[in-house]
C-alpha cells in the first residue's frame, strides 16, 4: 500500500514551466494509472546523476583503469556521458514507463512511455543502442547470475575489502581499498541504482564489481546495461525502493537526447548543476582530504597494509595499520603528463590513450579494456620463477608490463596484459624473430612453466587448455584487420570549447566524436585530396573549413580525416596510393566511394558520425555498401568555404551515421536550424519504375516502407508514380539533351539518360577545376583520371547551357511532385557492392545503372537520405529518401520517425519469410512473371527476360518461367538462349506444348531442321489440332523435298 503524504509545493502536473527560453505545457498523462504513479513518486527526493570527470581520475591517477574497468562491464563509452537531471523529466518518465515482451518472440522486449507529453516507444535494443552498449550474449540480472565455481562473493570481498564474510547490512563501499573499484561502485549508485545510503554496498553491487575487474570470458560475459536500467526503474515502484532516492534522472536525460528532445530540455532547470563525481564529491564522501600542497591528497583506508595505493609510482605506505583504524596516505598526481585545471567540470569529448610511461604510473589494479586478461592464483615463488622462464623464452613480450599486487594476505595473482588481435594486429619478437601475437601464446607458455610444477593429473587438463588456445590462435590469424579498417589517412584532434556554466544546457554535439573526408581543410595541415602529389604540392591550409569549425563549436571532437578516392573522382572506393578501406558491412566487397573512410569509420565504431562532400553519390554510395545512414544535403544549403571543390554545380555537403537522432542533430547543427515541432508528411511516393532496376527482390526494399508508412501515418498517403514518365512530361529539355547520345537504349531509358547527363557535367567541372594543375603537375593518377585529361571530345558551352536548363527544370518537377509535406522512395542503387577488384567497376553499363538512380537528386539538387533495409545474399540493401530542395528538416524528421519501424518491419518480414519461405518465394515468383508479362506485351523484351529471370531465381521448378522468358529471347534473336531454356522447360514438363514449339522454332532458326521438325511432330502429339505446329511441319517438309 502506498502511504498519504503532503502534496509538494511545486506540482509539474498541475501547472506549465517557464524559464527565460520558453514555456512547456503542463503534463497530461493519457492512462490514470500513470497519473497515480505520478502523485506517488513526485514526493519523492529526486538527485543527480553522477558520471565519469576526467580531471578528478586524472589526478588519483586511475583514468585508465577505470575505463578497463568499465570495458568489463560492457559499458565502455559511459566515459563519455554527462546529463544534468530534470526533476519534471524523470518524473513523467517513470510514471509512463511499461515493460511488454514483444508477441511470438520470447525474450525480446520493447518499452513504452512519454516524454513531453509525447508517447514513445522503443525496443530494449534500441534502449542499449542509445546507452552504447553491447547487449549480445550479455547478464541481465545480477540477482540471479552466479560466480565462478572457484570464486564465490565472499573470497571476492575479501580480496577487495580484507575481511569476510560479506554483510549487506555492514558493507560499506569505504571498506573496499581499490579506488577503482570504489569509484566504479559510485558511478552505478548514482546512475542506475537507487537507494538511500549510496554509501552502502549490496549484493548485486558486489556481483558488478567482480565483473567489472574481471575479462568478460572469466566473469561469463558483459552486463546488459538497458535491461538492467529497465528493471531498476521498474522496481523503483515497488517494495524497498519505494522509500529510496531516485538517481535515474541523467540517464533519462540522455534517452530524451537521443530521441531529439534537446530544444525542449533547454527549457528544464536541473536539478543539480554539476553532473559529475570530481574531487569535490569525492572529498565530501571521505574518501580523500586535500592537504596545504594543492597539488597533493591524502587517501583514506581503513586498517591493514592489504590496500591498493591511488598513484603507486609516487605513494607509499608509511606504516602498518590494525582493523578498524583509518589510514592517511598521502599520495600526488602522476608526473608523466601536465595536470589539467582542476575546476573544469566539462567532460572530455576525446581521450587519447595514455603512452607507455603512463601506464606506469597508473595503480596496480589495472584492467585492459583493449587487452586480454588471465589471472592465476600462485604463490609468490611459482610466480616469480614462471616469470623467470617465460623471460627465457620471450625476449620482449611485454615482460615489463606483468605487474605484482601487493598483498601479503592473500595469495598472489599474476595480470597478463597482451594485445588483442583483432584490435592491435601487432607483431612481437620471440627468440629473435617475429610472429603475430595473441593473447594465447602468453597463456599457453603459463600452462607449460605451470604443468612443469604440477602434479601429472593436471599437466593434461593444462595441455589440453593449451592446445584449445594453440587452435583459436590460428583461427583467428587467419584473417587479419587492420586496427581502423584503413578509414583514416590523418589522425588529429580537434576539440570543442568548454562546456557553458549551468543552468546553460550543454552543447547539443557534446560527446560526440566525427571524422572528415581528406576533402575539408583544417588550419595547420595539409589537405591531401586522395592524391600524395596534391598533398606535396600544396601547402597547410590557413583556416578550419566553415563546416568543421560549426561542428566544432556544436560541442562534438573531430579525431581525423578519412580515405577518398583519388581526388574524388569515382564511386568505387578504391585508391591506389592508399589502399582500399574494409568494408565492415560487407567484407570483400568495395565500400564506395568517393568519401569511403567517412562511412567505415562509421560502421566499424569508430566515431560518432562522418563528414564528407556528395556530388554524384560521394556519401550516398558508401553509406548505402557499409550499411548506415548517410545524407546528402539540399544544393547550397550548407557553406562550401575551406572544402577542395569537384563539380561545383554538384557538390553539396553530406555526412553518414549510424543513429538517425544523431544524424539529426549534426544537421541541424550544420545548417543552424531553430527548434520546430516535426510535420508528417501527407504523401511518401513509391516510384515503381526505380524498384524494377533491381537484381534483387523489389518487396525486400518496398514491403518495409508501405507497412512502416500504413502503421504511422496510414494508407492514404500511399502514392505509386512512374518516375520516368513523369520527368519525361515535365523536363522538356531531356528530349534535346537526348541528341547528344548515339546509343538507342540511352534514348529510350530515362534515366540512363538523366545518368549521362550527370556524368557529362561532373567531367566537365573537374577537368575545369584541376585542369591547370594536372598540366602543370603532371601527378601519377589513376588511368581513368588521366584518360579524362587527354580524351579528344570536348562539350561546347551551348550543351551545358541545357544542361543547366535541365537541372532546373528537373528541381522545378520535384517541388512540383513533392511539394512541402512530400518524400520520394526511390532505390539508392541497382546492384549491389561489387567485390574488390572487379571488373565491373570499370564497366560503363554498370555505372550507368549506378548512377541512374544518383542523378535524381544530383541533378535536382534535392536533399536525400539512404536508410540501410538489411542484407540480401550477405550484401546490404538500402532505400532512399527524397525531399524537395530546401526540405532538408522535414526530411530528416520523416526519416527518423519512420526508422525505428522500418527495422521493426524488416524484422517482421525476414521472420515471416523464414516461417513461409516457399509460399513467399513462390508469390514473389509469380509477380514477377506477371510483370514479364506485360513488359512482353508492351515489346520490352529485355526487361521481360529480367522479370522471368528474376521469377526463376526466386522459384527455378517452374517450366511457365524457362518457356517464358524463351519466348522473349526468340525475339530477341537470342536463339541459342531460347533453345536453352526450352530444354529446361521440357525436362520440368515433357507436356509442354509451348516449349517444344519455341524450341523447334529456336534450332530452325540455328539451321537444325531435323531436330526442329522432330519437336514440331512431338507437339502435334500432344495437341493435334494445333495450326503452328502443322504449318510448321509443313514448311520445313516442303523445304527439303
């Protein structure tokens, strides 16, 4: 039962908030029980989340170590958090959140609930995808998980506390010696978990711990950070911690963020102006004491010498201490580095990991979050002479960094710290000679200096560890990937100014991290454009590009610039002088171009979100290969200014990422977009002529859309348009722009026409742009690039008159078409990432096609956004998103309102395909012969054959599709071919009188009489009365008389 309490003065339900930015209406809750929930918890103490400053870890000296520590538990990015807490916020949140499992998928969960009166409602994945977090294979409760059947809770506590058994009622997080652990244990109090004393440990907490200093592989696995918040915040309302302090509010001010409430946070006043657990915080919970030297503490432990000293490289243990007395150890910062001001409450945008004299200087309770951990328990001879052998046999394998705890009452633990292969592909040097390392050979020279001193019993299991680690080792040098899959060709920082004084909301980047394309100009360094004689030939820029120094000055760190193609001029991916970068979307395949890094970096991890330049698809191609979001801005929207040009009348800024709030954001900051509520659109157009370009199913790309748009904003703003017809009746001009090309198929495609066009003008412009220079410089360039320098067909300016003419006229269609509340769905390519090396890449059929569907906003200047839909046949698949020129918020709105249903449709149809797939394959099937059908009555024979070959691929037990599409090679004039797929036919169907008709029809025309009129006779068998076959017979009898 609930207890009758005073209402509070301040009731956010009852009345607006008003500060000098605005005004926020009051809450209205749409359930009652959300309204009672409400009134329960408002009296409530709500308190500040605390997070992670830098300064304070700095100055302990544990910075790194608490990042490892972090690693452990899966929340490796929490380092670059900060939230002020708003009391209204975590209120209305709290009320209206509910937990439901998501029906015919046990285990998998969505939550709903309100922000700002606004419902909401995400899955749990999503839920860990804002925390940054990986919930794969990861511990949900803490109550339930279980320790290691060799190190039970109270051994653990011992180790860390010096006395045992562990008491929930006595435990207290200053009896634990680490300041690690004991800073660990804060951030998780004051975070997720709610309680009164947050000074108190609990069992849970105490399970966190012994993951948090534990490898993931000894522990059983990283924590899932969203369902443990969840069920936290769900418990808040029940049994003991109905009485408790809530904590919640940062992490709740960050879900808000990521969901594109920044405008609407600025109106809220904090609870508490500092979010973070400095020096200050800690001092006050007793920690430490500041003594008359500033830069010097005092570090307080209770009883025995059994602790873990803050900075041990410059901090000893004066003396002894007994139970129960409190120790003052002084202690100062680590000297390797200069001290940061320690009043700057700002958290670090970029840390840099510290260089090997650091790693010294930092405490002895060291977890690497980028390394590999085995601890065995030894006494301190076994150790030592282990360590002794292992010398022998290495001569310079990280020997220096095996470090000893001290500890006297326990027995000794050995920390292995080695490279992971998959992250530090480094080469070690044993016996004078150098292999890849990884963290087996270390163990395994462990197990044999351990099995020398061991009984024989053990020797065996040891061995047979051994050989287990001696296999994965050369599993995984199998393949090896380089530490940023080749993204970036420059590595540099440039930070954002510091954080405004509270109650100011922080900058809408801050914490985000991005990279640019080797395109923008950054003051002090050289812009290479792809190219080493560029680079050598021109000197260090002057200014910051415009774009950058707005980034900047959002709040978000720029870490580098990324691979381009060569001097941006192709869609492949591919340079010579840098190798080609990974494709973590797709390995083996090409990541696209021209801005390749940008969209690597962003689907390896590496930051936040990319910049680069998009004139023919320089941002759109390689997001759509590697699978994330990329965005290409309206022409002229955002300043050029500091950025190498291409094709000035093309070029226009994009950037990739994968979160759409965040891609949202960054754009907003880009363009200096105000606040406005988001509009839905009235109509989302799906142009089905684009859709049948593809070589994959068009219902894996369309089927997502139409239900993702019925379920939002409902049928009747469904719309299906034959684009090309469209922009026949409306650019006059395409049909003068047609006499410049010889080739009948150009003629009578639209779009490969509207791709030639753009090719046309995009050479024109670069050879414009850098003519001079190549003549000059004479570069070592790739042959096409060259080749372009020296072809002999130049256009005249009355041609790229009507091009310019064209170009406006296609802008003027699309406003037309789409007006201001209007998206056009169009595929962002025809055929998927082709694999490294290729000979296709250089295929001019196949860039036609490719930039058939790039030129529609290219040439339009029309903003666009690719939405990554899944994977077909291990390669991603990706739809776009067109808007009018200047729609470029209303696009991003639509875009990140519709995203997560999209990937929920997605889901729902890959499942639904799964459960069926014959019945669907078969439906697919047949639609796409009934499309073959009629392509044939309309006498597009090619595109029939596409249509039958499609319907054979998703269905090949079909003789109608073989006999079909013999049908239209015959008129081709594919006879060969026809014969072909009659025989498949007959061999399905030896009653099919069709084929044995175009077959004989087939070989007469390749002069096989004889076995031509033999398939005549057999069709007259089958169906007597039949006038062709008898006339056929006839003829060919006739002929040979």
């Amino acid at each position: 039962m609930f207890r009758s309490r005073k209402k509070s003065k301040k009731d956010h339900g009852s009345t607006s908030q008003t500060n000098a930015k605005g005004t926020l209406p009051a809450l209205k809750f749409v359930k009652p029980e959300h309204k009672h929930w409400y009134d329960e918890l408002k009296h409530r103490k709500i308190k500040a989340s605390k997070f992670f400053h830098i300064d304070t870890l700095e100055s302990l000296g544990i910075r790194v170590d608490v990042r490892r520590a972090l690693f452990a538990l899966g929340m490796e990015r929490f380092h670059t958090f900060s939230a002020l807490t708003y009391e209204r916020l975590t209120l209305e949140f709290l009320a209206s959140l509910e937990r439901r499992e998501v029906e015919g998928h046990k285990g998998e969960y969505e939550i709903s609930f309100q922000l700002f009166n606004q419902p909401q409602c995400i899955s749990l994945a999503r839920l860990n995808e804002i925390f940054q977090c990986d919930a794969s294979n990861a511990i949900r409760n803490l109550e339930t998980w279980q320790y290691p059947t060799f190190y039970q809770r109270d051994v653990f506590w011992r180790d860390i506390a010096g006395y045992t058994p562990f008491d929930p009622k006595t435990g207290y997080s200053s009896h634990m010696h680490s300041p690690i652990l004991r800073y660990i244990h804060r951030l998780l109090v004051t975070s997720i978990y709610s309680k009164k004393e947050p000074s108190k440990v609990a069992s849970a907490e105490v399970s966190a711990l012994y993951i948090a200093s534990h490898h993931p592989e000894e522990s059983g696995g990283k924590l899932n950070f969203g369902f443990l918040f969840l069920q936290r915040c769900l418990a808040i309302r029940r049994g003991k911690l109905f009485k408790s302090d809530i904590h919640y509010g940062g992490m709740i001010t960050i879900i808000a963020s990521a969901l594109g409430f920044g405008e609407q946070l600025s109106l809220l006043t904090p609870v508490d102006d500092n979010p973070f657990l400095d020096l200050h915080y800690i001092r006050a919970a007793g920690w430490i004491d500041f003594t008359p030297d500033p830069e010097r503490f005092v570090w307080k432990v209770r009883g025995r010498n059994h602790c873990y000293l803050p900075n041990p490289a410059v901090t000893t243990l004066d003396r002894e201490g007994e139970d129960g007395e409190i120790l003052l150890i002084p202690f100062e910062p680590p000297v390797a580095d200069a001290q940061p001001a320690r009043g700057n409450l700002a958290p670090p945008p970029h840390q840099e990991e510290p260089s090997s004299s650091r790693r010294a200087s930092v405490s002895s309770c060291s977890f690497d979050y980028e390394g590999a951990y085995h601890s065995l328990a030894l006494n301190q001879d076994r150790m030592m002479n282990m360590i002794q052998g292992m010398r022998e046999d290495l001569s310079d394998v990280c020997v220096s960094s095996f470090r000893v705890i001290s500890n006297t009452t326990t027995p000794q633990a050995l920390l292995l710290r080695t490279p992971t292969p998959a992250i530090h592909p480094s080469v070690s040097s044993f016996n004078g000679r150098k292999y890849p390392f990884c963290k087996f050979s270390l163990f395994f020279l462990i197990l044999k200096r351990t099995s020398m001193a061991s009984s024989s019993a053990n020797i065996w299991v040891m061995l047979g560890l051994g050989l287990a680690g001696i296999l994965l080792m050369t599993r995984k040098l199998k393949k090896t990937i380089r530490e940023d899959f080749g993204a970036f060709v420059q590595r540099l920082q440039l930070l954002p100014p510091p954080q405004p004084a509270p109650p100011k909301a922080p900058y809408p980047l801050t914490a985000l991290t991005f990279a640019v394309s080797d395109l923008f100009d950054i003051e002090g360094f050289v812009t290479g454009f792809g190219n080493p004689d560029w680079a050598r030939t021109h000197e260090a820029a002057s200014r910051t590009a415009s774009v950058v120094s707005t980034l900047v000055d959002g709040g978000a760190s720029c870490v580098g610039r990324t691979t381009i193609d060569e001097m941006a001029y192709s869609v492949s991916g591919q340079n010579k002088h840098y190798d080609t970068p990974s494709n973590p979307g797709a390995p083996g395949r090409v990541p696209g171009g021209s801005c390749s890094g940008a969209a690597v970096c962003v689907a390896s991890n590496l930051v936040d979100f990319s910049v680069g330049v998009d004139a023919v698809g320089g941002i759109r191609v390689p997001s759509g290969f590697c699978g994330v979001i990329g965005f290409r801005a309206s022409h002229g929207a955002i300043s050029h200014s500091g950025i190498i040009p291409v094709s000035t009348s093309l070029d226009t800024i994009g950037c990739s990422a994968k979160d759409p709030s965040v891609l949202r954001r960054v754009v907003h900051v880009m363009m200096k977009l105000q606040f406005a509520t988001p509009r839905s659109p009235r109509q989302i157009i799906i142009a089905d002529d684009c859709f049948e370009l593809l070589k994959v199913p068009a219902d894996r790309l369309v089927q997502p859309v139409i239900k993702s748009t019925e379920k939002l904003f409902g049928r009747q703003v469904l719309k299906h348009e034959n684009l090309g017809k469209y922009l026949s009746s409306k650019v006059s001009s395409l049909l003068e722009l047609s006499a410049l090309q010889n080739n009948d198929q150009v003629k009578t495609s639209m779009f490969s026409l509207l791709a030639h066009v753009m090719q046309s003008l995009y050479r024109y412009e670069f050879k414009g742009n850098h003519g001079e220079w190549m003549n000059l410089v004479k570069p070592d360039v790739d042959a096409r690039i060259a080749a372009l320098f020296h072809e002999s067909v130049v256009i005249d300016e009355s041609e790229i008159q009507k091009m310019s003419r064209m170009r406006n006229e296609m802008r003027l269609a699309l406003n037309s078409l789409l007006k201001d509340d209007g998206v056009l769905v169009i595929p962002t390519f025809a055929d998927p990432p082709p694999k490294v090396g290729a000979k296709e890449l250089s295929s001019e059929i196949y860039l036609s096609r490719l930039y058939s569907l790039l030129s529609i906003a290219s040439l339009s200047g029309c903003c666009e956004v690719t939405v990554p839909l899944g994977y077909f046949n291990k390669c991603p698949l990706s739809v776009s998103f067109i808007a009018r020129h200047g729609g470029d918020r209303f696009l991003l709105d639509t875009v990140q309102t519709m995203y997560s249903s999209l990937q929920e449709q997605l889901d729902v149809l890959s499942k639904t395909k799964s459960t069926s797939n014959t019945l669907s394959r078969e439906s697919s099937a047949e639609i796409a012969k009934e499309k073959g059908n009629q392509a044939f009555k309309d006498k597009q024979w090619q595109k029939a054959i596409n249509f039958y070959t499609e319907a054979i691929k998703l269905y090949g037990s079909s003789p109608t599709y073989y006999s079909n599409r013999a049908a239209a090679y015959l008129e081709l004039g594919s006879f060969v071919q026809a014969e072909a797929d009659c025989t498949k036919a007959i061999n399905l169907d030896k009653k099919n009188v069709k084929a044995y008709l175009r077959r004989g029809t087939a070989r007469e025309m390749l002069g096989y009489y004889k076995e031509a009129t033999e398939d005549f006779r057999y069709a007259l068998v089958l169906e007597p009365t039949n006038k062709r076959a008898a006339v056929s017979v006839e003829r060919l009898k006739n002929l040979f008389q």
